[in-house]
C-alpha cells in the first residue's frame, strides 16, 4: 500500500479504542451536534449524527443551528427480538425518537430523531432490553443477516446459530461502548497493549457486511455483501457445510468509473466446524490487504478486483490453516419475501407482513401499524424476525393464536400482501435525514410504483413481479444495482435508472437513462413493459427478456458495470 493513509484512519489511530472525546461532547449543552472526528467515531456505536434537510432553510434565515439529531441503529443478528424486546423498542420510538420505527435492509431496527440529550436514556434503555447498537456502523463487521423465513426450521436455526456466533465472535472488544453510554468505569493506567485481537488499533479500511443465506431465498442478498455463507443442505434437510461468497458491495460514485457495485464470487466450501475461522481469515486478509489511502477503495471488492480471487481464497486458507473445498451446486429462485401464513416443520406459524420501505408508524385516518404491533406483541410468545426486504415476520406463533392475530390485524389496517410489484419494491431512508441524500427515496417510491402499476395493469402485467429498488444517492443502501429496475438520485427529483439485475440477485443491472424526472421514469419504462408483455417467452422474468431482446446489455460484474457493452437502446439514453 503506498500513499498517505486518509483522514479517517488518523482519527481512528488516535480515538484510544474508539473513545475520541464522544464523553466530552456529550456533556456540551450549548450544541445539538458533536465534534467532526466524533462524527466519524460515533458511526463505530451505531448512530450518525445528521439533521432535519427540511427545516434547513428556514433555520438559515433565522440564523439557528441545523435541527441535529441523531439516527441510532441497533446490532440485531439475524434480525430476531422478543415480544418484551420489541415492546422495549416501541416505547423508545415513542419517548425518545420521532414516534417511528425503521425497518432497515440490514434486517434491524433504525431511531431517527433522538436529540443529543436524550442519547444516553436511549442507549441505556436499548441496553435494558438486553441490546446494543455496538458496530452497526462504522468500519468493523456489520450486523450479521440471516434467512428470514423459518419455514424450513432446521436450516433456518442454523443459519440464525452461525448469524449469531459471526456477530459475537467478529464484535469489537473495546470497553468504550460500555463506559461512555452506560456509565462504566474507566480502567485506571490506560488499556491494555491488545485491546481489540481481530481488529487492531485503526480497525477495518472500511464497513463490512456479512449475511447467511438459506436456498432457494435469496432473501439476504448473498451477493451484494463482503461475505456470505450460502447453505448446503443433505438429503434430511440439514446443513452440510456452507458455500463461502466473497467481494460484493453496493457503493459507487457518480461520475468516478474506478468506483463500482459488485457481486460476490462464490470462493469454495467449508465445513460446519471451520465458518468462524474462515470468516475471522477473511475479515483479517481485508484488515491487512485492503486499501487505507482511499476511502472509496478500500471494501473488500477492490481488494479481490486488485489482488485477484486465487490470491485472496490461498491467502484466506493459510490463515484458516485448512483448504476450502470447492464450491458445491446451489440455486435461487428470488430475493424476496414469502408474505402471509406459512406453516414451520414444528407445526408453528410464520406471518410475514409487508411493511412499505420498512416504516412503521401510526398514520392518521389510515394504517396504525405501530400500535398494532404493539398489540400484537403483548399477547404473542414468539419472536419478532425482521426481514432483509424492511418486512416483519411474526414467528412461531401458535395455531390456536392466530385467529387472535389476524383479528388486531384487521382492526389496525396490517396487511400481508400488496400488489405484485409493490411487495417487490424497497427504498433507502433519504430526504430529510440523511446528509448523503441527492433524491427523495423512501418519500417518494410509493408514488412511482402507483403510477408504474397503473403502467402495468395496461399491458396486462399486474400479477407480474419485478424487483424494483431506489435509493437517494449512488452509495446504494437498498441495493439497487442487482434490482431489475433501479432508480438511484442523481439530483432533486432527478434519477438515473438501471435496468437488467437478476431477479434472484444474482446479476448487477446496466445504466439504462440518465437524469429522468418521474414523467420520464414512466416514459422510459412503459414501451418496455409493452414489449414484454407481447415478446415474452413462458417462465421469463423482465430482466432477462430485457437482455435477451438486446433492451438492455448484460453486466458480468465490477468494472464491467460502467462499459456500455451490447446493443444498449439508444433512444432512451439521456444526456448526462
């Protein structure tokens, strides 16, 4: 590695263990905001400082601060709480938050707008629900996600056993969490030489994303994250070992080519026994090989783009001091949700409920999905999973329950279903909050697929489902660029779209349109959605019929996403 290591990695080698002067900061009553390194700190215990875009105006005139808040995201692996824990979450939303809960696609909880002296009563009250937001951001292994849809009990258990010793054994040892936000003590005489074994003084180069799959749901997304474990299951059902993906990742630049999203490559397979050893080899290879000059180089991605996978898979079994074997047949058929009542192997009941871009809240005259959850909650004794998709899963519910469920879900306005591709729709959080925000996202979706739907429904498609993504900017939290339609904000109101994912999420899209308004994110797709619906071949999904017609040309990962391959439409291409 050559170059000056960037800013970020200073901060870190001088937080002391992620420590920094958050303490310090936190007692500052003259100011909603923290210190700009604290601000990068902060990321490592599950919040981002950010502030209200809306009233950013107004409050410039009258020369006020920012409206500051704070986003607080909880380490959940696997996404599973109790119905005590979600009670717990429900009543911080209310006394702390903005009221809302957030669904998030890393399968766990968001709080937006607790105010900086409310941010110790929040941690301590996530703390007594026995949770934590340690690592949920910053440059570390991020919440662990695992199949949702515990249908198939036995596969799934394991898959949430594994989600859950990844995240224990992966965490952050320093005591810093413990000592700023619940008020422990301080060991006298500075920390000990090694505080944190895996990770080291500066930690990673960047944010690393781990996820547990269970075929044939790709409901994790395998393929977008750093790494994943793929399950291989025998003839009984059980799991036999695990498929091992490394290298994928979402993020890009606009106007940067030498940044760009892609998807895993499946590396080998490794035994039970070995997935902790092998997830600790990879995130070290990462620690020491990953780029720390350029922070929009430094995920995994690059790194196998740069070194090669031969290299990184011979270097990840030195330090495991086993080979993996090589990789065994697997197959997806989606990478959505199985909405409604499912019947488990130990004769339970799974209710997956949709969750338009995972807000949950109490709207006025409308749904009251917040309160009746809540009611739902204090007469369940199962557990709460959420979904990689923002949706929620009410499992392992008794048969003879369920009538008592379905009754708070009529009477608060919940639903286990929605249109065909609305229940395939997802968006990032964006506008207000978010300060990496270009576009509306989660404010604006709803909107689109109403109008798309009624695009659909001309041309006979309503039934037809067809992922579509969208996020307020290209670093790409709601995973647009392996959707079949990808809308990702260029600007106010303004998206590029990218068309051609796999609707398994198995392939990246390709730039289709750039700079489109909503009238022309609707003209764009509308001769397409007529042409598939008279062309079509039996089974075929849109975005394969989109590459297969010569629509859109096909991406094979990385750099290739940027090169303008194939019989691109030209029409339809804008001006950048």
């Amino acid at each position: 590695m050559t170059g000056q290591l960037s800013r970020n990695e200073r901060i870190k080698e001088a937080s002391a263990y992620l420590r920094g002067t958050l303490k310090e900061g936190l007692a500052r009553t003259a100011t909603g905001a923290i210190g700009e390194d604290d601000q990068q700190l902060v990321k490592f215990h599950g919040m981002y400082l950010q502030d209200d875009r809306d009233l950013r105006p107004e409050r410039t005139r009258k020369k006020m601060e920012k409206a500051f808040s704070f986003m607080v995201r909880l380490r959940i692996p696997g996404g599973v709480v109790t119905p005590a824990q979600w009670l717990q979450l429900d009543r911080i939303a209310r006394d702390y938050a903005n009221g809302t809960l957030r669904l998030t696609t890393r399968q766990t909880f968001q709080f937006h707008g607790v105010i900086k002296a409310n941010l110790k009563r929040t941690m301590q009250a996530i703390d007594a629900a026995l949770l934590d937001t340690l690592a949920a951001c910053g440059d570390v292994n991020r919440n662990v996600l695992a199949a949702a849809n515990p249908h198939r009990s036995r596969a799934h258990a394991a898959a949430y056993d594994l989600a859950k010793r990844l995240s224990d054994h992966l965490l952050p040892r320093t005591p810093a969490y413990r000592e700023i936000w619940l008020d422990g003590e301080r060991i006298a005489g500075g920390e000990e030489e090694v505080v944190e074994p895996i990770y080291g003084r500066t930690y990673l180069p960047r944010k690393f994303k781990t996820v547990v799959a269970v075929p044939p749901d790709n409901d994790v997304d395998v393929f977008a994250q750093d790494l994943g474990f793929i399950a291989v299951l025998d003839e009984a059902g059980d799991v036999e070992g695990w498929n091992v993906a490394v290298g994928g990742g979402m993020g890009m630049t606009h106007g940067e080519p030498d940044t760009y999203p892609r998807t895993a490559d499946v590396m080998g397979f490794c035994r039970p026994e070995d997935a902790l050893a092998v997830a600790e080899a990879v995130v070290t290879v990462q620690r020491d090989w990953g780029d720390r000059t350029n922070r929009k180089h430094a995920r995994l991605k690059y790194t196998i783009e740069n070194r090669g996978l031969a290299a990184f898979r011979a270097e990840v079994e030195r330090r495991v001091g086993r080979r993996l074997e090589e990789p065994r047949p697997f197959a997806f058929t989606g990478n959505g949700d199985r909405y409604g009542w499912v019947e488990g192997e130990n004769g339970r009941w799974h209710l997956t409920l949709f969750i338009e871009n995972g807000r949950l809240r109490d709207v006025p005259g409308g749904a009251q999905l917040l309160t009746g959850l809540r009611r739902i909650a204090q007469i369940h004794d199962g557990e709460f999973r959420c979904t990689a998709n923002q949706n929620v899963i009410i499992a392992n519910v008794r048969p003879e329950r369920r009538a008592a469920v379905e009754a708070i879900m009529a009477e608060h306005g919940l639903a286990a279903y929605a249109s065909a591709l609305r229940r395939n729709a997802m968006a990032c959080v964006a506008l207000p909050t978010c300060g990496l925000a270009l576009a509306e996202s989660e404010r604006y979706l709803p909107h689109l697929v109403t109008a798309l739907e009624q695009r659909l429904a001309a041309h006979g498609l309503a039934e037809d489902e067809i992922t579509i993504r969208m996020t307020g900017c290209p670093n790409g939290c709601a995973r647009p660029y392996i959707a079949e339609i990808g809308l990702v904000g260029k600007g106010p109101d303004r998206y590029n779209l990218y068309l051609g994912g796999a609707f398994d999420g198995s392939r990246l899209s390709k730039l289709y349109a750039e700079d489109l308004d909503h009238d022309r994110i609707v003209a764009t797709l509308d001769p397409l959605f007529a042409a598939f619906a008279g062309e079509r071949r039996a089974g075929e999904r849109f975005s394969d019929f989109l590459i297969r017609s010569g629509r859109v040309a096909a991406t094979a990962n990385g750099r290739d996403f940027h090169a303008d391959t194939g019989p691109l439409a030209a029409p339809t291409r804008e001006p950048a």
